[in-house]
C-alpha cells in the first residue's frame, strides 16, 4: 500500500462521508493483510470519541459496521477475530459517553461556572495531597519499631476502597483527576488562549463547592483509568472480553451489573517498563543519600535545594549519557541545566512559603514578572527565564501538572505546589525531552561514547565500522571481539514510555532496530572481508552476538529476533563492579559476585545478558491485582493492574543464591565460557 493511501486511512473520521470511508478502507484491507488492517483501524485516534457527541458515536458504530462487512467478503475464512478485535472500539466510545453524562450530571458542573469548577478542584486536590501526607506518615509511625522503619511494609496506604497502595500512587491518581478537569473545562468552555488555557479569575471556593468538586474529581479519575485503559487495548494488543449481561457475574453481585467489560494484564513489555521506571528510582534513591553522606561531611548537608539540585543532575547525566549544560543539546530552546535550575527554583520557593497543613499556601498567585524575577536571580537570563515559563504553562500539550505547573487566571499565575514540592527534578527534564518529542543531536552519539569508553578503559579493543558494499552500507555503532565472540551494539538513548501510545510506538522501533541489526550481522557472514579489515585475517571469530543497548536502564529477559536487549547501567556495573551488596544496618554484605574467575571472562557476560538480574529482580516485585471501575449504573469495567511491592531483605538474598545455584550447573554441564 502507498504511504499516500495509508495517511488518506489515517485520516478517516467522524466529519467524513461514511460510504466514502468505508470504500476507501475496502480498498485499503485488499492492499494489506487482515492483521496490519485491523492495527490501522485499532490506532486510528479519530474514531474515539470522547466529546458527548452522540452523533459522532452512531456514525463510528455505522463505519464498523461497514467494515465488518468488508473484512467479511474479503476474508471469509478468517474474520471472525478481526471483527471481534474492532468491535472494541463502539464499546468505547459508549462507555466515554456514559462517563460525559455522568460528568454533565454531577452538582458541580451544573452549578458552578468554568472558573468556580477549575479553583474548587486545584483546592480539593490540594487537601487531598496533605491528607494522603497525614496517612503515609502515620502508617510510617505505627511501623516504627526502635526508630527502625521496614521500607518495604510500611509504605502502603489505604485508598477510598480499601485498596493497598504507595503513597506516590495516590498522589499520581488525585494529580490526574485535577489535570483532566482542567484540560476538559479548558476545551468544552474554549478557553485555550495561544497555546495555554486560560481560567479567568481564580475564585477561593468555599466549603459546599469543594464538598460538589469531589464527584466530578471522581469522575475525572475514572475517565483518565478507562482512557488508559482503552488505549493499551488499541494500541498494545491487552486481551478483553465484553459482556452485555450479568450472566458470569457471582450472584451476590448480579444486582448490581448488567453490563461489564473484562480486560486482562498488560503485555509483558508494560512489566519492563515498570521494572525500568522502579531501577531509575533506585538510581535516585543511591545518587541522593550518597550526596547527601558528601554534602554533610562537607557541613552542607541541610542544604536541600543543593542537594536536589546535585543529585538530580547526576541522575539525569546517567539517564541520558550526556552533559546538562551542552549548548548542542536543547529542549524547546533551553539545555537541560536551565530546565533542571527552572524546576528547582520553583521548588524551592513552594518550599520556602509553605505553611504547615495549609492547602491555599501552596496555591501562590503572582504575576508572571515576579516568577520571572526569581529565575533571573537564580542566574538564568531574561530571555531563557520568559521561554521556560512558557514551556511550563499549562495548555492543550500538556501530559501532566508535573511538567507544567503553571497556571493561568487572566493576568495572573498560580504555581501549583502540590506536585512540585516533593518532584523529582531529574524526572521532570527528562520528560520534557519526550513530552516534546526532542530530538537530542548528541545524545545518540553520547551514549555510543559511552559504551566505547567502557569497553576501552576495561582492556578491549572497540571499532566503529562504516563500509559500503555493492550500494549497501553497514554502520555499526560499536563492534567488540572477546575470545572467538564478537559483540555487536546497536546504542538507542530514549526515555520510558509514560503512555500505551508511546509504548507502542517503542514496540515498533524495537522491531526496526532488530531488523537492522540483524541486516548487519548478516552482512558480515556475506562479507567476512569485513571483519579481517578491522580485526586481522586471524581473527578467529566463531559467533557474533547481537546487542542492542539502551540509555535507559531497560533490559529484556528474553532475545528480540535472536538480538539480546540490554542497557549501559547493567553494562558498566558488570565491568566496573564485581560484588552486589546489600546494607544490613551499618554492614555491608557482599551477596553475589557477577565474575566467577575473579576477573570478567565472555561467558560472565553472556550470563548477565540471558540473565540480567536488575530486570528479574524488579519483575520478582510485580503482580497483578483486580481493579474495578465503576462506569455507569450497572457498567463496570474489570481489569489486571499491574502491583508493585518491593520484597523483603530475605527475598533478594534468595534470589542471587539460585542465580548463583543456577550458575554453577551450567558451569558444571559445560555449557559456561570460562575463557
């Protein structure tokens, strides 16, 4: 199929003429195969409507049904399981219009203007954020015992349901409540001014207000778990299972439901990128206390704007592999330093001027100079400290109030303080990297200069390769000979996906990037001229391996294609560190060594990349857990959510004791490259 005819497809939608598009698209499904035309379909964000618009609703179900007939004459054998997988998206777009009217029928919308609901709602969320603070530390306290708190039970607190969760989490979720009326107050009322949405006059609600705001806040919540939902079942291939009746629910239950919508776990790849999201947290955790042992021995160790800061750059660098304050490496006009000083200025003024368990004190309104003037004395110019605030305004791009926390009500700004205070800096310009889609010139190159200089200080021998063969170029990234192996690294630097689109879209360049590499590999068996140009006419070279290593610390348990999936953290900590401790108290125990020789041998690292114990230790805290979303009277949706709970000391000395038991029967079996 053309490019021309799949961006034609691509732009089907509701303001079409339906037979139209539905011929368009038979046209389309004789060009593709089934599967690629039902993912076209599934991706396509204009048949989702979430706008209350009845009509636009109907005219989707009518172009499903047009393509079910199509999908019928055209695969007659086979169609069953693509209707079933689109049929997905009317039982969508009815459940957003239950979740509008439910929003349309809450006391708040119906009585309180577009800035009354916007005020009341940035208060709410605010209390909220001081009573999930007054939980999280009482649990902390009726945990202590002999002022030693065990982190990894008392953590949890208790939700509006009963549900167990992490005090971040349930920040997260009232963060994203409060984000999604703001964003639907500021399209329905059309208040989008420029780039930014644009609230009016903040009006300081009063009690009754925010007593109404709670349903719809409610509301919002729901709306943004069901939105995530739907698109890791279009975009990511999550399985699900609809039902118009109550006919399987238990019977205590059937009263209650008569329609429900099953969905089952993430894909494994969502695991990863949790797994990935908890070691960058780790990263942080060990960069800040060690910080922290520096700054106090150093007599500055109460200094907690410095050590944010500190910490917080540190952690970015090892994320991204290059340096924060390289003219080269810009985001929207600013290098990451000036995004990390923006970010901490803010924070350290929220801090500055809180007043203990008061909401509205982290609610401060200025005008847009005075934030200005506190960026200009932090040493940012004008210019820079103009163009960060407005990167920060929130506005039809904005993902989160993590990312732009400024506010605006006409002529004034409110800085919101509740999800800036206790951020993390280094994960607020590392998102504005993805959040705007930047395409960092070095970063790329910084982290293939990473992996080149570890394999160079570490004794071996790197070679960047570019030959031309008969048209065809192979470029290899980093080419590394260990024994009869030759290492071959393809380096992706790119941040965590934070939605199922984005996962999605890191899924499909996985399988370029495997394709590619494999495309190498291969071009070296055709072309073994190759590899006596760069490694001598005895090179003795029997297996090449396949690496693709990311900036970010995710790894793969399993090969892509026969391409192992590992990244620089796992890789430098294998050279640079041989013994995996754990603090017991004030000792250190040594629990597991990575090298079996006393030096690093290829079949060390052959272990760590099938075995990369930093991913199977984190997944080893993953579960799953019921969740039930509440859609309508008598519409429920039931879904596998992913659950973290970080494992006790004793489990984590297991693990590496049948890593380790695991080892050593390899080695025993022969099959361990001790050389």
């Amino acid at each position: 199929m053309t490019k021309r005819k799949l961006k034609k497809f691509k732009k089907i939608s509701t303001s079409e003429n339906l037979q139209e598009s539905v011929k368009l698209c038979g046209e389309v499904l004789r060009e593709l195969s089934l599967d690629s035309f039902v993912d076209v379909v599934l991706r396509n964000e204009n048949l989702v409507v979430q706008d209350g618009d009845f009509e636009k609703t109907s005219w989707v179900k009518s172009f499903i049904d047009g393509l079910n007939h199509e999908i019928k004459v055209n695969h007659p054998e086979s169609y069953v399981d693509a209707c079933k997988k689109i049929s997905i998206i009317p039982i969508i777009n009815a459940y957003f219009l239950h979740l509008f009217n439910w929003r349309a029928d809450t006391l708040a919308v119906k009585e309180m203007t577009a800035v009354e609901l916007v005020s009341a709602s940035l208060v709410r969320a605010a209390e909220d954020y001081l009573a999930i603070g007054r939980k999280a530390r009482h649990i902390l306290e009726e945990n202590s015992v002999s002022n030693v708190i065990d982190m990894n039970s008392a953590h949890l607190i208790e939700d509006s349901l009963g549900n167990k969760v992490h005090p971040d989490s349930a920040m997260s979720v009232v963060f994203g409540s409060v984000f999604l009326v703001l964003k639907s107050t500021g399209f329905i009322e059309q208040l989008k001014r420029g780039s930014a949405f644009d609230f009016g006059v903040f009006k300081s609600p009063d009690e009754n207000q925010v007593v109404k705001i709670s349903a719809l806040n409610l509301n919002a919540m729901t709306w943004k778990a069901f939105d995530t939902m739907q698109k890791d079942i279009r975009h990511c291939g999550r399985a699900w299972n609809y039902s118009d009746s109550n006919q399987k629910v238990p019977d205590e239950f059937k009263e209650h439901v008569r329609e429900h919508l099953d969905i089952e776990s993430p894909t494994v790849l969502r695991y990863y990128e949790v797994s990935a999201e908890h070691r960058v947290r780790q990263l942080a955790n060990e960069v800040y206390f060690t910080t922290y042992e520096h700054l106090s021995a150093t007599k500055r160790g109460g200094d907690q704007g410095l050590l944010n800061r500190l910490s917080s750059r540190y952690v970015t660098e090892r994320v991204l592999s290059l340096s924060l304050d390289d003219e080269k490496n810009k985001c929207l006009g600013l290098t990451l330093e000036q995004w990390l000083e923006g970010y901490a200025t803010l924070q350290d003024f929220i801090r500055e001027n809180y007043v203990e368990e008061e909401a509205l004190s982290l609610l401060p309104i200025k005008d847009k100079d005075f934030f200005k003037r506190l960026l200009v004395e932090r040493g940012l110019p004008s210019g820079i400290a103009k163009m960060f605030l407005e990167n920060i305004t929130f506005g039809v791009t904005s993902i989160d109030l993590y990312d732009t926390p400024l506010i605006k009500f006409g002529d004034q700004y409110m800085l919101y303080g509740p999800s800036l205070k206790e951020a993390l800096l280094h994960e607020l310009v590392i998102s504005n990297v993805g959040r705007n889609k930047e395409k960092l010139s070095a970063k790329g190159e910084a982290l293939e200069n990473r992996l080149f200089r570890l394999f160079s200080e570490s004794g071996f021998q790197p070679k960047k390769i570019k030959e031309n063969r008969r048209g065809e170029e192979y470029q290899f990234d980093l080419a590394v000979k260990w024994g009869a192996h030759l290492f071959v690294f393809e380096c992706k630097n790119r941040a965590i996906p934070r939605s199922p689109i984005t996962s999605r879209n890191m899924s499909d360049d996985y399988q370029e990037h495997v394709i590619q590499i494999q495309r190498l590999c291969s071009g070296l068996e055709k072309h073994p001229e190759i590899l006596e140009k760069y490694f001598g006419s005895n090179h003795g070279i029997t297996k090449i391996v396949p690496c693709l290593v990311n900036g970010l610390p995710l790894s793969f348990d399993k090969q892509l294609g026969g391409v192992y999936v590992t990244d620089i953290s796992s890789v430098s900590r294998f050279f640079t560190d041989n013994e995996i401790t754990l603090h017991l108290g004030s000792q250190q125990r040594v629990i597991y060594r990575q090298w079996v020789c006393g030096k690093p041998c290829v079949g060390d690292f052959m272990f760590l990349l099938n075995n990369p114990f930093s991913l199977r230790l984190k997944m080893q805290n993953l579960s799953s857990h019921i969740e039930h979303v509440y859609i309508a009277e008598g519409v429920f949706v039931r879904a596998k959510e992913i659950f973290y709970d970080e494992k006790g000391t004793q489990d984590v000395i297991r693990f590496f004791n049948e890593l380790d038991d695991y080892r050593k029967a390899l080695i025993a079996e022969g099959e361990y490259y001790l050389q």
